[in-house]
C-alpha cells in the first residue's frame, strides 16, 4: 500500500509561479471565483483550476506558456475532480483528517526537499502562492489513506496457492537479466495531437535531464497508474515490455532517460534506474553472527601500545573458533566485546561492513582501525541471501498490488457514480 502512505505529491520548493490567465479565460470571464466543474455537491472553482495549473508548472519546472496550460488543463480539472470525490467517500464513511496530519504531510514535503521546518510554507507565503491547494491535495490523499485502510483492506486475501506460484515463477527466472525502472506515459488519443504530445514529451525530457526529479514529473504528468508513485516500475525482467520499450532499455545505461518512445498508445519516457540479475543473492543482506575484540586505543580505558600489540598478535596468530575469540574478548576486550547477535551485513558500520562481507566462517580480521579502538572480528555464523523473498514478502506485496487495484477500482466507481459537469 506504498502510494496510500505516500499521502501527498512530492512538491518541489520552487513553486513560484503567479495566477494564470488561461484557465480564467477559460472560465468564460467568470473571474476567479467563477465555477469550473461541479462535483455532486461541491463546486471547483476557476480559482482552484489555476491554482492547481500554476502548481503543476512550477513543481515540474517546465515552461509556462499557453500551449502548456492548454495541456495540462483536462488533467488539472481530472486531478481536482478525484479530490473532490476522495474527500465525499471519506465524508460519507465519517472518516475524517487532522491539522496535525496535514502538518505531518507538510514537514515530510520539506524533508523531502532538504528544506528547513518552515520554510516551505514561508517560501510560498514569499512568492503569492495560496497553500489551499496544497493543503486541499494532503487533505484528500490523506483522507483516501484511511478509506482504503477501512473499507477495503478487508476485502483483500491472499491464497498460499497464490504466493507458491509467485515463488515458482521467481525461481524459474533467476539469472534473467532484469532492470529496475520509472515511466512517464503520454497517451495520443482522438482528444490529444500527435504533435502537441511530443512536444510535450520533448520538454519533459529535458526537464527530466536536468534538475528536476524524476518522480515529480511523473508524479504531474504521467497518465499511467504508476504516477501514484513516481512512476516507479520496480524491478521489471527483459522481455517484460513492449518490444520498442523493450529495445530502448537494453539500449541504456543505469541512471539514463530515455528520449520519447512511441508506443502504440502513446509516449513513454523510461528512467533506468539499476540494472541486476533477476533473483541474483545480495551479499549485504546476509545474515551474520559475529564474535569481536575491541582494543580501546583512547579514553580512560585505553591500553597501551605493547597492550594492543600483544593482543594482536594473539589473537592473529592463535585464535580459530569463535569460541576462542568469545573467551579472549571476556578476558581481555575492552566494552563491547564478546558475541553479536544475528544481523544483516548491510547493517554493519561501513568499515566492519566492508571486512565481513567476504569473510569465511571462523578466520578473524585483519586489525580494523575504528574511532577510539582496535577491532578485530569474526564470522561465526552465516546464512546466505537467496536472491529470492521469503513467503510473507511475497504474500505482503500480493496483498499491496490487490489492495491498489481495488482502490484504482474504487475511485473510477466513484467518479462513473458522481454526476459530474465540467464548465471550462
């Protein structure tokens, strides 16, 4: 349910736009608090719609010209739309937001953006931008959250059958050259221009290229489901997608943007992320017991220089077991020594990482210099990564990409059931 606890778009801090013109001429002079849509009983106001139209431009960095709000205007108006509708269900099931919620979501944004507590509102506040919208967009995806928690979780169950096909599956292919990539999908239909669509594509590529994440852009502008999440695909095996997307990505490098590929919907731009072995073992996420000797060379209970250099050559030169090494440590180790319980190599400090990670079971370190202290360690147990998840992970994302079907199902449910009139 990774999209739901993502309860807001990643906004970026530079939204410096002003009110748009094209959306109020849009609007039929109505001005901005003239009525752009009609949702059941809530009303979106021109106001809204170039709000929403203004942050979209900034949070994407793309040009602000009239061809641009005439593109983006259909998926604004889609955007507030489903808002609406998210907020309607909530309030019907009694389930309501929090300020301290929408101020979580707020802090989260600028965590995200390497932004100080506060400055993403003072920002805002600095270049004429309204917050509603902002907050008017935390508030439904936080809302939505607690919907789909509620309602539809319930409904969610996953068969041991389901999870042992998956796992026969991954087996089956191992080895399977496989990338981990995001999308940004255009689609060209009866409502869109070939050319306006590339053109469109084009300048989000360049974007893309530059400064602006990813993640934004597809967040913005991908007509995909995907979109949700940033465009994250995760780990998809070659072979997995249309030829010509397939082609692309084989053409690649990790951390390349592709330039517009056409489709036979639309337009795809593709992020390779990584690129890997399907099912390959990771190394950092073995599981280790280990037996250490800390040799304090600082502080009050530091040794001396002989100290350390007889120890060392001991433990060098005649420890072979972690039992040894268990006993030399109660003996002689500074704090901290003696046996560690399991853990994953990934968690270990980068030095002793680096030491363990190619370690045989029962042969000591070499003397690993670490703050304050010698250390030496000792692999005494450990379990290999298969490559492949275990039974709850795969049962977990089963019941996760259920759970995001039924949500994707529920909205459209929602919005075919609404009466809706759309003015501008």
């Amino acid at each position: 349910m990774r999209q739901f606890l993502r309860a807001f778009v990643l906004v970026l801090a530079a939204v410096l736009t002003l009110p748009l013109a094209h959306a109020q001429e849009a609007g039929n002079g109505a001005g901005a608090m003239g009525i752009a849509a009609v949702v059941n009983e809530d009303i979106i106001t021109v106001f809204d719609v170039q709000s929403r139209l203004g942050m979209f431009i900034a949070t994407s960095g793309i040009e602000n010209t009239p061809d641009i709000q005439r593109r983006l205007l259909p998926q604004v108006i889609q955007s507030l739309i489903e808002e609406r509708l998210k907020i309607q269900e909530a309030k019907r099931l009694k389930i309501s937001t929090t300020e301290p919620e929408v101020r979580e979501a707020v802090s989260t944004i600028e965590s995200n953006n390497n932004m100080q507590a506060g400055s993403f509102r003072k920002l805002l506040e600095e270049r004429g931008v309204d917050m509603s919208t902002l907050f008017a967009q935390i508030e439904a995806d936080v809302a939505w959250v607690k919907v789909v928690r509620q309602e539809l979780r319930r409904n969610v169950l996953v068969a041991p059958e389901e999870v042992k096909n998956v796992l026969e599956r991954l087996k089956a292919n191992q080895g399977r050259p496989e990338h981990l990539l995001s999308e940004i999908f255009l689609p060209v239909n009866v409502n869109s221009s070939e050319g306006d669509v590339r053109q469109i594509a084009d300048r989000l590529v360049q974007q893309a290229r530059g400064n602006t994440p990813f993640a934004a852009l597809a967040q913005q502008f991908s007509q995909s489901p995907t979109a949700a999440v940033g465009g994250d695909l995760g780990w998809v095996l070659q072979g997995e997608l249309e030829d010509e997307l397939d082609r692309a990505v084989g053409n690649m490098e990790p951390n390349e943007i592709s330039d517009p590929i056409r489709s036979t919907t639309g337009y795809h731009i593709l992020s390779l992320r990584g690129r890997r072995a399907a099912g390959a073992p990771d190394p950092m996420m073995s599981v280790v017991t280990l037996s250490q000797i800390y040799l304090p060379t600082s502080g009050g209970r530091a040794m001396s220089a002989a100290q350390i250099a007889q120890l060392s050559n001991t433990i060098a030169t005649q420890v072979t077991s972690c039992a040894q090494m268990n006993e030399l440590a109660a003996r002689s180790g500074g704090p901290g020594s003696g046996p560690i319980d399991p853990l994953r190599v990934g968690g270990l400090p980068e030095t002793v990482r680096t030491a363990v990670a190619p370690m045989p079971v029962g042969r000591v370190s070499q003397p690993l210099e670490v703050p304050g202290a010698r250390l030496f360690v000792m692999v005494c147990t450990r379990q290999d990564d298969s490559g492949l998840p275990d039974q709850e992970q795969i049962a977990g994302k089963l019941e996760n990409d259920k759970l995001e079907n039924l949500a994707r199902q529920k909205l459209r449910d929602l919005r075919r059931q609404a009466l809706i009139d759309v003015r501008i």
